[in-house]
C-alpha cells in the first residue's frame, strides 16, 4: 500500500480501502481480478470511465485490459489521455486535475478535447518498485470533479491492486507450469510404457538396449518384439519433435509397425504400409526415420532403412566395421517411400549396432562432436565382449569422451549380437 496515501485517508475512506481490497484479493484468477479491481475503482471514484492498463514484463509497454462505461457504455480501448498516462508512468504518482481542457500542464491533447473530459485520475500500480501498470478514470464536463481524497484513496487502492494482480500472475504462471510439467510427466510416462519390457528371446542373439532422454521426454524410441518362436523384429526411430506431441506421434508409429510385422509383412511392406497409413491422418508436420529389421534364428537378417542413421554391422571373419546402408525417407514425410530391402547372412560373433544421432553427435566441452569413427573403433576393440558388455562399454566411453558436458540430444543404443 502506498504509506502516505494511506496516512492522509479519513476514518471512512479507510473502511471503504478495507472493504474494496477485500473485493480485488477474493480472487486469483488473473481475467477476475482484473476485473475486480476496476469494479471497485469505480465504485469508490464515481467515474464515467475507467481503464486499467497493465505493463508488459520485458518492454514495459502499457496493454489496455479492462474498459468500463456508465450504463454499459460501449468504450474505445485506447480512449484515454496518452498525455496523462504518460506523466504518471514517468513520475509514478498518481495525478488529478479536474479542468482538463484548460490546464496548461499537458497542453489539451486531442483525446481530452473531443471527448469534452474535464476531470481525470490516474494512478501508478507499483509492486516492489515495478510498474504493474496504471488505473485512469475521468469524467465529462458537467458530471463533477475529483477531490484529493477521491486522489488518495486511488493512490491506496491503485498499491492494493498492484499487490493483487501480482499475486493473481504469479498464480497462473504456477499454474501453467504445473500443468506443462504434468504434460511433460504424462509423455513421459507414455514412452516409458511404450519401450519393450524384456527383449525377444531367440537362441542364438544377445539383445540388449538402452534409451536416455536428454529433456523430460524423448523423440527416440526402440522396439524389439518376437515374431514367432525362431524369429523377432528390431526397430530404432528418431521422432523430429519433442513433448507430448512426439509421444503420441512416437505411439502411432510403433503400434503401426508392429501391428504390421505381427501380421507377416516384410521389413519393407511394414515400413512402406505404415508410411501411407500416417500420411493419411498426419497434419502435425513431424516426421519420424525408421531402421527396421527381422531376424530368423539361423541368422539370417532382412534390414530397411527409412532415412535414419545407418547402424553399424561388425563381422567377425574380417575384423571390421562397415555402415549398414542409407536409404529411403522418413515416414510420413512423403508417398511412395523409395525402400530397399537388403539380406544379411550372420555369423557366429557379428554385432550389429543401432543408434541414434545423440550418440554420434554428443559433444566434449571443446565441442568436438563424438561421431562414427570413434564408435566403429569401441565396436571393433570390444567385439569379444558379450552384448550386455559392450553396450556398457559404448555408454561408458561417450561419458568419458563428454566429460561432464550435458547432452543435448536424446541418445539410445540398441545391440544385437548373433552368438550362432
């Protein structure tokens, strides 16, 4: 409350101070407060008209938000005088005069003079040395004055209404960050429930994972489901948005592709089909790249890649490691995806590596990023290891590499090592 408006109140303007507050702070919704506040402004001034303009936070530009007439009056939100608005923003202290159209202190600016006003109050609402913004009321010629109470009592409850608006901002704020962090939890949560529970259990594969969300929520996933007794599919897909959006997103896509393969569909067919299929209904512009693999126990593998990073393939007759092929575009991105399938005949101790770009592209502080080079030599040095081992060695060393930088990008890895 501004101090010395206060102290100079009469006993009655007091009570009615007491009573108004009590109206303005009856509510934390920001629109009612708002409201509220204007209600009361003139109820206790008398005014024709009043406007309540509240500051913006960054450029400190002034947004008309409340408008009230007499008798339901329709009002021009920008009718007020700009001339005294502006004083009192630049002074911070609420201002009276009651002979408008001749004060020679703001000049009879257009507003004043077209409108006939001849009595104006205004009033800073100050919170912590910050503007909130300003209430203007004013009345026409023959409709009486404003006394210096009426300008004190403004100034006091003008200190109130600062205190209430905030207090009613800050509420919404809080609340519009509960309910984007119960957003944030729910897509989290929709992922975690999306993500295979156990690996496929197919002799002769080790199988192994793992999914870290550089945020909240991820646009990464994996699959791996079986397909039969002898048989399981593989998926890795990077979703080209973040939030809740990529989540469902991230959700139609899988339940496609799996309901797909569940139903005998090639690699390609399953991709392609489920491509047409998210073009039919999609309007949200994301996309998502797909790799995509079936595995028979005899080792035998068919692969297509739908735009994504290609994986890694180790074998173990040559000691080397080679990229899986590019190819094709991501889904829901075009019709008439350009696929291409290709047969990869396994033996005892091949690796195949799966990942996403959070892992090639993870950065140590001289933002080097970590890239495929670097991940073929760990693939190739550890390729003895178990797949459980290794994956652990891959986190590991990207830890090291980072060296406490934080990622930036989600990252998951799946391995799949053919034992034979």
């Amino acid at each position: 409350m501004d101090n010395q408006a206060a102290q100079n109140l009469s006993p009655e303007h007091l009570l009615t101070l007491y009573k108004i507050t009590g109206t303005m702070n009856s509510s934390l919704q920001f629109d009612e407060a708002l409201n509220n506040v204007m209600d009361a402004v003139m109820e206790v001034t008398n005014a024709q008209r009043g406007f309540l303009m509240i500051a913006d936070d960054e450029t400190g530009e002034l947004r008309t938000l409340v408008v009230k007439g007499v008798d339901n009056e329709t009002l021009d939100q920008e009718g007020y005088s700009t001339t005294i608005v502006r004083e009192v923003v630049n002074t911070r202290q609420p201002l009276l005069t009651n002979n408008a159209q001749f004060d020679t202190r703001y000049q009879a600016g257009q507003s004043i003079i077209m409108r006939g006003l001849r009595a104006i109050l205004s009033a800073p609402m100050i919170r912590q040395g910050r503007l909130i913004g300003v209430i203007y009321v004013d009345t026409a010629m023959r409709a009486g004055n404003f006394s210096q109470a009426d300008r004190d009592l403004l100034s006091a409850v003008a200190g109130q209404a600062g205190i209430a608006l905030e207090n009613a901002r800050l509420y919404t704020v809080a609340v519009e960050k509960g309910r984007i962090e119960k957003e944030l939890q729910l897509a989290a949560d929709i992922q975690h429930s999306l993500l295979p529970q156990a690996m496929p259990s197919v002799e002769g594969y080790e199988i192994v994972s793992t999914w870290e969300a550089a945020r909240e929520t991820a646009g990464d996933f994996y699959d791996a489901f079986q397909l039969g007794d002898e048989r399981f599919g593989a998926v890795i897909a990077d979703v080209s948005d973040k939030g809740l959006g990529a989540a469902m997103f991230m959700a139609v896509a899988r339940t496609m592709i799996r309901s797909h393969a569940h139903m005998g569909m090639t690699p390609t067919d399953t991709i392609a089909k489920t491509n047409d299929l998210i073009l039919e209904d999609a309007e949200s512009g994301m996309f998502v790249t797909v790799y995509h693999s079936h595995f028979d126990a005899g080792g035998t593998s068919y692969h297509v890649n739908a735009g994504h990073n290609p994986p890694m393939i180790y074998s173990s007759e040559t000691g080397e490691v080679e990229m899986l092929p590019r190819g094709g575009r991501a889904i829901g991105w075009f019709p008439d995806n350009p696929l291409n399938e290709i047969q990869i005949q396994l033996n005892a101790g091949d690796i195949i590596v799966y990942y996403t770009d959070g892992l090639t592209e993870a950065e140590n502080p001289r933002q080097e990023p970590y890239g495929e080079e670097r991940l073929a030599g760990v693939i190739k040095q550890n390729a003895t290891q178990s797949a459980e081992e290794l994956l652990a060695t891959i986190i590991a060393d990207v830890d090291e590499f980072a060296d406490g930088e934080p990622p930036f990008d989600d990252m998951t890895i799946m391995v799949v090592r053919y034992t034979g």
